[in-house]
C-alpha cells in the first residue's frame, strides 16, 4: 500500500504539468489564430497593413529601461544588506524595501530621462 502514495503523487505532478503546459499552448494557438484572421479581415476589406509591419525604433529606449532597473536594483540589494547591519530590523525586510526603492527610483529616472529626450 506505501508504494500507490508516491506513484500517485508522480501521477498527479504529471496529469498536472500536462493540463498546465497544454492549457499555454492552446491559448498562444487561439492568440495567433485570432490575429491572423483579424489580419486576413483586413487584407479583404483593402486595409493598408503597413502598421503592423513596421519597424520599431524605440528598442533603445527599452535597454535603457532594463538597464536603469538593474542598476538600481543592484544597488537596493547592495545597501540593503548594508543596512541590515546598521539597524535592528529583519534583513529580509530591509533588503526587499530598499531594493524596491531603489528600482522605483530608477524607473522615474528613466521617465524622466525620456521625456526629455522627446521634449527636446
């Protein structure tokens, strides 16, 4: 009878990684077949789809924005455990605030850095 438990348990984590990963698949089917069709509607009605297929040129913007948030995010785990030294508090408390403090901060520095740069 003890060897139906874990064979059991290995069942389930299987039927359920099979439910999971099959349930992703057929979303990211419907998604892409909902855009093709959407796309074909458009081919017939004579629709310009120039849009759809134009380059983006705000990649940089976007390695900016990643670059800013691990920088300040670094720098949160830094000082926090820093902190954490200095002041009587959990260390888990202190480096998660001080990690999303800093990568807040550094994500208002990017809005304000792009602003900028469109303003200009």
């Amino acid at each position: 009878m003890e060897t139906i438990i874990p064979i059991s348990g290995m069942l389930l984590a299987i039927v359920l990684n099979v439910i999971v990963f099959g349930t992703i698949i057929l979303v990211v089917r419907y998604i892409v077949q909902a855009r093709n069709k959407e796309r074909m509607a458009l081919i017939e009605k004579g629709v310009d789809l120039s849009a759809f297929y134009a380059k983006k040129n705000g990649g940089g913007n976007t390695v900016l924005k990643f670059a800013l948030l691990f920088i300040g995010v670094g720098l949160g785990l830094f000082l926090g455990f820093v902190l954490a030294d200095l002041v009587s508090l959990p260390t888990a408390a202190v480096v998660i605030s001080v990690t999303l403090l800093f990568g807040g901060i550094s994500l208002v520095l990017y809005h304000w850095i792009s602003n900028r740069k469109e303003t200009n």
